[in-house]
C-alpha cells in the first residue's frame, strides 16, 4: 500500500527481508480503490522508488491491482508509464455492475501487458447464483487474460481447480453470453460483489 516514496522504500525493503530474496519478479500496487490513489503515486514519489527498484534489479516488473473501481484502474492506465501487469475480478457477476471486463480488459489487451485475472467465484458469491466452480473458473479463463489468481483454501479445492484447468476448453462468445444471462438478474446491482461496494 505505499502511495508515497518513503511508505514505498520501506514495504519494499521489509518485502525483500521477509521473502529472504535480492529480487522480486513482480511488484504491484495494490488496491487502487480509493479517489486520488493514482496521482498520489505519481505525485508523492512512490513511482519514482518503483523505478529505481527496478534499475537496482530489486524488482523485475511494475504493475497494480484493483478490485472496486474500474475508473481507478483507467486512471492508472492514462498515467505516462509503461505498466508491466495489472490485475483485476474477472468473474460472471462482474459483466452487470461496475464491469472490469467491459470497462478495463479492452483497454489493456491491446498494450501488451500481462493481465492476472482474480476473484473468479467472487469470494463465493458466484455459488448464490446457481454458477459452478467449473463454469466460473472456465469462464474467467476464456476472457482475454494471462493468468488466473484462484482463492484456494483446503486441498480438495486446490485439487477441483486442478481438475478444471486441465479439463480447460475455451467458452465460445455464445457460451459466455449464456452463463452471463443466467447471472444477470443476482448481479445488476453488485450486492454479490462485497468487495466492489465495502
């Protein structure tokens, strides 16, 4: 969460020590959630630590997170940088309230950037609206992103995850429009979708 030079100096440093590493492939900004988030990074110094980390080789990569705001995560994407990655939910209820794959996903897979898909069953959520894990996580995947960060607490979920990633086929345009519609009337106004509103 360091927005400022120091704050950033100093997570960084305590990241290194803690991880027992001289380099961390990929450091991101995490959780641009909040109004004025973005040009505080750029304008209290954090980003310019960011920089320096990287040309120290302390860093390998730079992007950012954001789970609440997609106008956030544009602000991000409209500053002067060349970001590395971001990250963002890329589920079933997203496409109706606040959409990240409406709003953000087209802006991004045109720049070549790495794009790590997260919150696929909406902190379980997706469960209320008759959507299985295998539907969700296959749907999350068949959208245009790099890799796909899954919650994963017991074995027995690691292991259905497994599952479903190597029995993986993409949705066609059609099989996505469908699982869409079957959420539509759980999603419109985002009460599945706590961490968008809290």
């Amino acid at each position: 969460h360091g927005r400022d030079g120091v704050a950033f100096r100093e997570q960084l440093d305590e990241s290194l020590r803690r991880l027992r590493t001289d380099q961390i492939d990929l450091l991101q900004f995490h959780e641009i959630i909040h109004e004025g988030e973005p040009d505080r990074i750029f304008s209290e110094g954090a980003i310019e630590e960011a920089v320096k980390a990287r040309e120290a080789d302390k860093i390998r990569f730079i992007g950012f997170t954001g789970h609440r705001w997609p106008r956030l995560l544009g602000q991000m994407l409209d500053k002067d940088f060349p970001w590395d990655t971001i990250q963002f939910p890329t589920n079933l209820l997203d496409g109706h309230y606040r959409s990240f794959a409406n709003e953000i996903l087209p802006q991004v897979a045109e720049r070549g950037m790495g794009i790590i898909g997260m919150k696929s069953l909406a902190g379980g959520q997706i469960l209320k609206a008759g959507v299985s894990p295998q539907e969700a996580i296959n749907y999350a995947l068949s959208l245009s992103i790099d890799t796909l960060v899954s919650g994963i607490d017991s074995l027995k979920v690691l292991g259905q995850n497994l599952t479903i990633v190597r029995n993986w086929k993409p949705l066609s345009e059609e099989g996505q429009k469908h699982l869409l519609e079957r959420v539509a009337s759980f999603a419109r106004d985002g009460h599945l979708e706590d961490y968008k509103r809290t």
